[in-house]
C-alpha cells in the first residue's frame, strides 16, 4: 500500500499505557499517511499515572527507529486545534467495540465541522481486549504484590 502523497495524520489519545493494539494501529497507519503524529492529548477528565512527556517518552521507546516517518508529540487543546496548527489534515483513531463508534462519530462531526476528517480502523481481534484501563489495573495489580 502506498501512503496518500503529502499527507499528515494525527493519531491522538492519553496513552496510559501505550497499549500493543496502540503500537499495532501506527504501524498500520504509518503506511497509509506519508508521516503520522502520536500525540499525547492532556485531557482534564483523566488521570493518568505519569505527565505527559513522560508518556510520550515511553511511547518513543516502544517504536522501532526504522520508522522514521513517526513523530511523537504531546499538547494541551483541542486536537482539531493541534491538526491545524500542523497542517495535518486527518485524526486516526481505533474502534475496539460499538460503544466506541458512537462515541466516535460525534467527535468525527466536529472535527470535520473545524476542518479535518476522521479515519477510523478497526483494532485487530487478538488486540480488542486491551484497553489501557485494563493494563494500568493489571500493574497496579502487579506493583501491589
């Protein structure tokens, strides 16, 4: 597949773990834009377990360097807000259930109201049942012992 000529994706999200289905959709998205943002939103409505530069520094450690055309960045704001100051012109987000896609799609409204359109892919099988809140439980459970 070759990537779509000029083009920048943002795939955004907390990533509280980065999550092997989170790895799993750069490296597919990756191939599909010619470059492509991990970027660590700052949400007011979570918590997560480390600030985000950390965060983006572990993710930063989890890609292979071969994939050059993969940044990581981290931004308090809409991610609409972010796309254009980039001139990113697509935000990649992953569907695991049918819950997701309801909850997608209005946020895929707005977005192309401000401007940038919504790709959605579907999170492979084996992947679907890792959520990033199961394995924050899971280490939590792990660090207790």
């Amino acid at each position: 597949m070759a990537p779509v000529h000029d083009s920048l994706a943002v795939y955004p999200g907390t990533f509280d773990p980065f999550t092997p289905g989170h790895r799993d959709l750069v490296a597919r998205a990756r191939v599909m834009f010619d470059r492509i943002i991990v970027l660590l939103a700052v949400n007011a409505d979570k918590r997560p377990t480390a600030e985000a530069t950390t965060r983006a520094s572990l993710v930063r450690d989890t890609l292979p360097a071969a994939w050059g055309n993969v940044e990581v960045d981290t931004w308090t704001g809409l991610t609409t807000a972010y796309c254009l100051r980039r001139g990113a012109t697509v935000i990649v987000r992953g569907l695991r259930t049918a819950a997701d896609l309801r909850h997608e799609y209005q946020l895929a409204v707005m977005n192309e109201q401000l401007g940038i359109q919504t790709v959605w892919m579907p999170t492979r099988p084996q992947l679907a049942a890792t959520s990033s809140t199961i394995a924050r439980a899971y280490r939590a459970a792990q660090s207790a012992h």
